[in-house]
C-alpha cells in the first residue's frame, strides 16, 4: 500500500513539474509575441519660428477702368473680356461726326482768317510806301515853306506866293498824318486778324481733342477683364465700359489684424499660398500698408507684391505667413498622433518599456511636425513610427 502510494505522489509530483514548466514556455511565447519593435523619440523643445496667417486676395498692381469723356453711341467695339491689349491700342469708337462738324468749322475759321491776314499785310505795305511818300512831300512842303518865310520877311516873294505855299506844307502834312493813321489802323487791323487766327486755331485744338475722346484707347498693356459697352450703347461720361489690368504684376492684399500690425514691416517677406495654383508657395514682400483700419472688422490691408507667376489672376484667394518672432516647442511627426474621434494621443514608454496611452493637445503643423501645446514633458519616450502596431501596454524594443 505503501509502495503504491510512493508512485502514485512520484507521477502527481512529475505531472506538477511538467505542468508548470509548459506554463512558463506559454508565458515567455506570449510575452515575446506581444513585444513590438518601434522607433522612438525623446522629447526636447526645440526653436521653432511664430508664424502669423492672414487671407486676402489676388489683385493687379495697375487696373484702369475706362469711361468715354463725352456723350455719344459706340460705333465699334474692338476688344472682349480676356483680349490682351497693348498701350495706345484702339478699343472702343464713339460716333464722332458732331465733332467732326466743329473741327471744320474752326478749320474754316482759321482759312479765313489767315487769308485776311494776306490781305492786310498787302495793304499795310501800300500804306508803308504811301507813307514814306507822304512823309517825303511833308519835308520837302516844309522846307520851301521856311524858304518862302524867310523871303517874304526880305519882301522878295507876294503874299500871294506865300500863302500858295503855305497851303501846300499844310496839305503835305495832312498827308502825311492820314498816311501814318492808315498805317497805324491797318496794324490794329492785323492784330485784331492775328487774335482771330489765334482763336481759330484754339478751336481747332480742342475740337481735335474732343476728336480724340471718341477714340477710346488702352492707357496700359494688359487683358481686358470686364466689358460693360456693345455698339449701339450710348456712352456717357463716368460710366464704366471696359476695364485693363496688368497681368504682369500682381499683389496678394491681406486683412491683418490690429494686434498684429505692429509686427508686420515694409519690406518683410512671407510665404504666399494660393490655393487654386495647388497651393503652390511664392515669396511676397509687403510693400504697402493702408494706414486706416476697417471699422467693422478692426483689421488693416497689407498688400504684397508677387513674383511673376502664369497662372494668377485677379480674384484668387490667397494665405500669407509671417514670421513674427521665435519660441520654444515640442514638435513630433505627424506619424506618432493618434486621434480617435475628438481626440489626440501618443504612445509614450515608461520606465518598464511599456506603451501607454497619453493624450495631447496640438497646436499649429510646421514643416517638421505638429506643435504639442500639452501632454508630454522634456524627457518622455514617444513612439514616432509603429505606431498602428502597439497597444496599450505592449512591450517595446527601440529600432
């Protein structure tokens, strides 16, 4: 009976330690099939650039808007929307034959006057010599007057003699009084025909002027992007009728806001977004500050110029950054987040090399990652790649 139950506690005893030994190989299976090889990162702050975003939109640095200077119906339209035209290309023509009128009546005008000019330089010149004439017979009728006095002091000519004479000098120097007022007269005359000349020709300068207003031209080189006029419209004055910007320079305005002002300098350069380019980046630089905020949004327009770019046009909307001073961050690879719902985690490794489960609040993504605003300290373990292989708890080797 004895010797029975010596085997019977022998096989229970070899039964418990095989037992046991199997249970052990299961755990160290389980423990090395649960174990996950991941690459992990330390935590440091590290300098990151403060960036400040604004939006605006796209707009050419020179737009013209036309309008017609006088009344009158479009005759002709020469361009549509999106047409490039050059600098003194005609766009638009108004009837002009009003105009026209008046240009050929101040041309007449202007003949008239300057064939009465012809005339009386004609006729001041036969005053000219009817007066050199008339002042010659004067002289002469004076000096045979003096003579003549002289003599009938001596009692050597008749009173009669002398008062033929005399006669004579006096009509000589009537003469020669009309010849110098016909002369004089005939002046006043020229420059009363010269005033009309002058006059004349002032009309026709601005009837000339006025004739160019009916020819509405391109002040720049551009593309037409608005028309507003078709023919048979009768244009006025002020009204809208077609539009010209320049498509070769272009400027991003941005609203920014008051509190941000004050960090923003001319010159500074910023990082252009503009989204229906595929968000591809160019370099702005702020050239101009409307000095006066908008009331309503408490914000101010900054415009950037844009390098050239075949793909802008007026209208776009555009992101500026700024950088508006530096900071210290934690910064991890968009890798190591995971976010469930509203939430935002990492698998931080504790001092046992165990995953745990931490929740974060990011801020702004930069080119190197996303900034973590809270959650993680200087110093903890994150994973950073693997991450859709580790579970709560799992054991981690470092790669």
């Amino acid at each position: 009976m004895k010797k029975m139950l010596a085997i019977i506690w022998s096989v229970a005893t070899i039964m418990t330690v095989t037992g046991c030994r199997g249970a052990e190989r299961d755990d160290r299976a389980a423990e090395a099939h649960s174990t996950v090889t991941a690459r992990l990162e330390k935590v440091a702050p590290v300098t990151v650039k403060e960036t400040y975003h604004a939006v605006g939109t796209v707009r050419s640095k020179t737009i013209s808007t036309l309008s017609s200077k006088l009344m009158g119906y479009v005759t002709a339209v020469y361009v549509e929307e999106g047409d490039h035209v050059k600098a003194g290309q005609l766009l638009i023509q108004l009837d002009d034959r009003d105009v026209r009128a008046q240009w050929r009546k101040a041309q007449a005008g202007l003949t008239e006057a300057e064939q009465a000019l012809e005339e009386v330089e004609r006729a001041i010149a036969a005053a000219e010599q009817a007066r050199v004439a008339a002042e010659a017979h004067r002289r002469l009728a004076s000096a045979t007057y003096k003579r003549y006095q002289a003599l009938l002091e001596r009692r050597s000519v008749s009173r009669q003699e002398f008062d033929e004479v005399e006669a004579k000098y006096r009509s000589a120097v009537a003469e020669a009084n009309r010849a110098d007022e016909m002369l004089r007269s005939l002046q006043a005359r020229k420059r009363q025909v010269l005033a009309r000349i002058d006059q004349a020709k002032a009309e026709m300068a601005s009837a000339q002027t006025i004739l160019s207003y009916a020819k509405i031209t391109s002040p720049i080189t551009g593309v037409v992007t608005m028309k507003n006029v078709d023919v048979g419209v009768l244009a006025s004055p002020g009204v809208p009728l077609l539009t010209v910007e320049d498509d070769r320079a272009y400027r991003l305005e941005v609203l920014v806001e008051e509190s941000q002002l004050n960090r923003i300098r001319l010159g500074d350069e910023a990082t252009v977004t503009i989204a229906a380019l595929d968000d591809v980046h160019l370099r702005g630089i702020v050239r101009e500050m409307v000095p006066a905020a908008d009331p309503a949004s408490r914000s101010f327009v900054v415009k950037l110029d844009l390098p050239s770019h075949p793909g802008l046009r007026s209208g776009l909307f555009g992101k500026a950054q700024f950088v508006t001073g530096e900071k210290k961050a934690i910064i991890l690879p968009s890798s190591a987040l995971i976010e469930r719902g509203q939430l935002t985690a990492v698998y931080v490794v504790d001092e046992t090399n165990r995953a745990r489960l931490r929740l974060v609040k990011t801020g702004k993504r930069h080119d190197d990652g996303v900034e973590i605003l809270s959650g993680l300290h200087s110093g903890d373990r994150v994973i950073i790649e693997g991450v859709e292989r580790v579970k709560e708890g799992s054991k981690i080797r470092e790669s």
